[in-house]
C-alpha cells in the first residue's frame, strides 16, 4: 500500500522525503479507519490549484515559549511533519506554543500529536479547514469542520490520543466517498450548538494567531505527572482514545 | 440578587474581596442562564468538606513563557480570578501556559476567557471535576465534565466566546435540579464517543500538567489578527458563541 502510494506521490512531483512523509500519514489514516484522510486524498491533491511539490515550510520565529511557522506553499502535512520534528530535537523547558500559518491541509491531527506523545510530549492541536459548519440556527457556513487533537504520553502503556472533529461526517469522508456533504454539520443532534460553539471559537483562536489563510496552532508541553496511568487505574477495562489501530 | 449572594457568602467566612469575586461569579452565571454554576453553587460552597474561606492561591512559577499556580485550599473560582488579573496586569509578549494545580470549582470557564478578551487577550481554559462521565461502551467514570472555552477579543465588537462542556448536562444543572445525574453522559447521541474522547483527553492534559487534584490549564497569547471580525463579516447575522447575555 504505501510503496504505491509513495510513486504516485512521487509521480505528482514530491521528492523522496515530502513523498515519504505524506505516503506515511495516508497509509497510517487508512489503516486506522480514517480512510477520509487516507490514499483517497493523493488525487485530490493532484487537483489542488497552485499545489507547489517543491515548496517547503520555513520557521520564522524561534524563541523558548513561541515559535512561528508559514507553510511557505507546502501542503500543511509537511509544515507539521517539520514543526513536530523540531519540536522533537529541541523540546521546550516548560512549554510553548505553535504557530503555523498558511498550512493546509494538516489531515489526521492525531497523527502529529501521537509522534509528539512518542517523544515523551504533551502535545494540543488545531487547525482551519474551508468553512462548512454552518449555526444549526441556519445561515451561512462560518467555521471549517476544525478538529482538535490531544496527545498525553505514559511511562507505562500506550498514550492517550483524542482527536475529535466538530463534525458529524469530514470533508475527507465525502472525498472518499463514505458521506455526503450535507453531512458536514456539527454533530450533536439537539446539543450541536456545542460543537458548532467549539469549531466557531477554534476558528477565531487559529485566526486571530496564523492570520487569514488556514493555520494550525500547537501547543507543546512536557508533563510533569503520569496522567494516563492514573486514568488506566481508574477504568482498567475502558478502551481510551486513541488505543486500538493507531494513527 | 448580588447583594443577597454576598451577604451570603460573608456569613460563610469569605472576606469582602473574595466574596465580591464569588458573588459576580454566580449573579454572572445567572443572568447568562446557565443556573447550574449560579445561586444554588452558594449552599453547596457550605457543604464542601474542608472549605476554607480564608485560603489564597499561590503563584509558584513565574516565567515570560509559563507561570505555575497553586489553590492553596483556596475556591478555584478564587484562584482563576487571581490568575486572570495577573494576566492582564503582565500580558504575554506572545503567548503564556499558565498551570493552576488544587484548583476546584472552576465555574462557568466562559467567564474568565471574557476577561481576559475585554483585556484584548486570547484565551484558552480548560479544566477538570470529579469522573462523572463513562464511555459510551460502558464502565466506570473516567472523565470529569471538563469544559473548554475558547475566547477571541475583536478591535470592532464583542469577542468570541465559545464555552463547551462534553456533557448533556453538568452536575452543575444535577444541583440547580435542572436534570437527573443520568443525564451527564457524554452529548452527541450516537456519536457521543466524540464528547467523551475530548473530556478524556483534556482530563489526561489537565492531569499530565498540574498533577492528581482537580486543576486547571490557560494559554493566553496576544492576538495578531482580528480573526472575529472576519466571522462576523462572513455571516453577519449569525449569533456567534458568546453572543447574547454575557458571562
């Protein structure tokens, strides 16, 4: 799967290393279930207006508690790929945040904050998306199906991986064909002002930090208690986010 | 109504600084609708075991980048008060995690964040309670009601507030006799696992940060873009999360 997956990406102009990346992160989507965000998305990158294979993100701020990231035309995958990467060879004292602007798409934002959770990293993400959640008062689209993600390492076991969308049914799902795009509202039936809410203020914090393009914002933290062990005590039996096939 | 609240809360021990701080808490919460965390929080401040009027937080760490706080025995409404106020006294230069450990109740999260936009800073809170919420799949609590609130300031109007709970119902509304404790469970119906991995993951990062009692974490960072104003551009009739009485 990934080896054809990497030639095509190479056949779209990526070199060895963005193929590389980009074919991981389709492959680890499909093989956790979310085939929305899996090999479905590599002709769908194909038909991206100005999609510039060579282009590479750049760091412009760097300083202990903030650093400042544009994707500089590279998709939003290979923007986080290195964003995690430094985050990984220089971990901050405490903690910082994140700030990438013009960095789309960033595709299955658990990914990121599980390879930061493997370095021992506390990791909180967050990236826009095109809008399309509109208020379920109606109107317009306001906010895109923003998801936020949630990684927390253990010194004993697996971390703890949340990544929840504010949306019934992704973009991606009605790439890959699993949706319709009138599923592409805030999930919660009667409560989905709740999540309309939280993809509406998730979209004003990326906004008012990365700018008018789509952004991601990360915080990065290191833990200083084993949280997820205590959670495993509390509820031995209980499947946690993020357990099972992993992404 | 504040009036009564603070006399009230006088007769319980609380000074008048502490008192006035708890009763626009609760006369706030009020008059925004959400009862669960108004009035009625009064007789049950009286019932907590070991409630001690006179404590007061404590900040242990002070950096330009992160600042680690402790209740100290004190209300963790007294604790986010005091920890709001120093941030808007000594802003972040760009952004600022601010840890609050032994800090319970928290309150209506909304509240807070809107201080802090009508200082012009962006805020994100998000704090823990007692396991109340099971998975969908069954077992025992695992998560508090955690909460999270998002809060954007704009130059032209009002800020974005957008406060979530993963919860039908808090046992805030369980006090305020609004709803039965069956009903905090995890909102969303069938896919209530969205709600209940957000309430694990940020009970996982609360805990991994500010340690076993219940606490609360806080980034503010200096906005660089009126992101709400775009919102309000793009939908302009639409009532944005915040919108309406204030808390």
């Amino acid at each position: 799967m990934r080896s054809s997956a990497f030639e095509k990406l190479r056949g779209l102009g990526f070199d060895e290393t963005a193929a590389g990346v980009l074919a991981d992160h389709f492959v680890a989507a499909e093989q956790s279930g979310r085939t929305g965000h899996g090999l479905a998305r590599i002709d769908w990158l194909a038909t991206l207006p100005g999609l510039d294979p060579a282009a590479s993100p750049e760091r412009l701020v760097a300083e202990p508690g903030y650093e400042r990231w544009d994707g500089r035309g590279a998709l939003g995958y290979l923007t986080l790929d290195a964003v995690v990467r430094a985050q990984v060879v220089e971990p901050p004292e405490r903690a910082r945040l994140v700030v990438a602007s013009a960095s789309f798409p960033t595709g299955v934002l658990g990914f990121w904050v599980r390879r930061l959770a493997e370095a021992g990293l506390v990791g909180v993400l967050t990236a826009t998306s095109p809008p399309r959640l509109s208020s379920p008062d109606g109107g317009p689209p306001v906010a895109g199906t923003n998801p936020i993600a949630v990684g927390v390492p253990s010194r004993d076991g697996p971390p703890v991986v949340a990544d929840v969308s504010p949306a019934t049914a992704t973009y991606g799902d009605v790439l890959a064909g699993l949706a319709s795009a009138e599923d592409v509202v805030p999930f919660g039936g009667e409560q989905a002002y709740k999540a309309f809410a939280l993809a509406v203020g998730l979209e004003a914090l990326v906004g008012a930090l990365a700018g008018p393009e789509h952004g991601a914002v990360l915080l990065v933290a290191r833990p200083e208690h084993d949280s997820v062990a205590w959670l495993r005590e509390r509820a031995p039996d209980v499947r946690l986010p993020g357990d099972g096939p992993s992404v």
